[in-house]
C-alpha cells in the first residue's frame, strides 16, 4: 500500500482544477461571463441595481419603511429585467452546470474514500461498515 502526502494529494487536485476548468462546462461559462461584461445594456441595469441597493442600506438604517420598500421594488424589478436577457439566462445555466460538476466531483471523491477505507479493513461495502464495525458487530452464536 503507498502512504501519500497530504502535498501530494493537493497536487493531484490542482491537476483536478486544471482539467475541470478545461471543460466545455467552464469554457461556456466564461464565453457568457464575457459577453455579459461587453454587454452595455446590463452593465447599465447592474449599476443602476447597485446604487439602489446603497440607497436601500441607508433607508434601513434611518428607519424609512416605505420609501425602502419601493426602493427594493425597483431593484426586483431591474432584477427581472436581467433575468430575462437570454445571455443572463445562458451564464446561470452555466454557472448552475459548473456547480454540479464541482459537487460531483466532491460527492465522488468522499464515496471513494469511504468505499477505500471500508474495504481496506476487510468491512461490507453493502453494510457500509467497516471491518473492526461488522467483527465487532456479528452476533455470537452460543446457543445453550
């Protein structure tokens, strides 16, 4: 059995990185990302969201309840109207499809260790418990 380093094992996932951000999943992303910045449109709209969430943030602190409601309104509002350019749409398909390749890889990883431990201490892969669990589990047989 070869013991790793914990140095070698991170190496191995700046490996992992690497090709994950070599996937069609992440090169479309940051296409989108891309044309979301050159996009004037939504740099107006992002702004505009932006200095409205500043002003909501004052109207909070001084108490003033209904002009921060309709303050928030505006920013739900310019908040739809992104949403609904097809390129918004697109980037958080994107980022979404990006985000279960990373929590695949990670529900992956955690399986096979477990699956590694369980069996390299002779235990039951359908139990799920590892060896020193199913010895010390298994009911004794005197039967009197």
């Amino acid at each position: 059995m070869t013991l790793y380093s914990k140095k070698d094992i991170v190496e191995r996932a700046r490996e992992l990185a690497k090709m994950i951000s070599e996937t069609e999943e992440v090169d479309f992303f940051k296409k989108a990302e891309a044309q979301i910045n050159e996009n004037t449109k939504i740099a107006t709209i992002i702004n505009q969201i932006k200095a409205l969430q500043k002003q909501a943030v004052n109207l909070k602190h001084y108490g003033k309840q209904e002009a921060l409601k309709q303050v928030e309104e505006k920013i739900d509002a310019l908040q739809e109207e992104l949403d609904e350019i097809p390129v918004i749409q697109e980037f958080k398909e994107s980022q979404m499809e990006v985000n279960s390749l990373l929590q695949l890889v990670a529900h992956t990883i955690s399986n096979q260790v477990t699956d590694e431990i369980i069996l390299s201490t002779g235990g039951d892969l359908l139990l799920g418990e590892t060896g020193s669990k199913v010895k010390n589990s298994s009911p004794s047989c005197s039967i009197k």
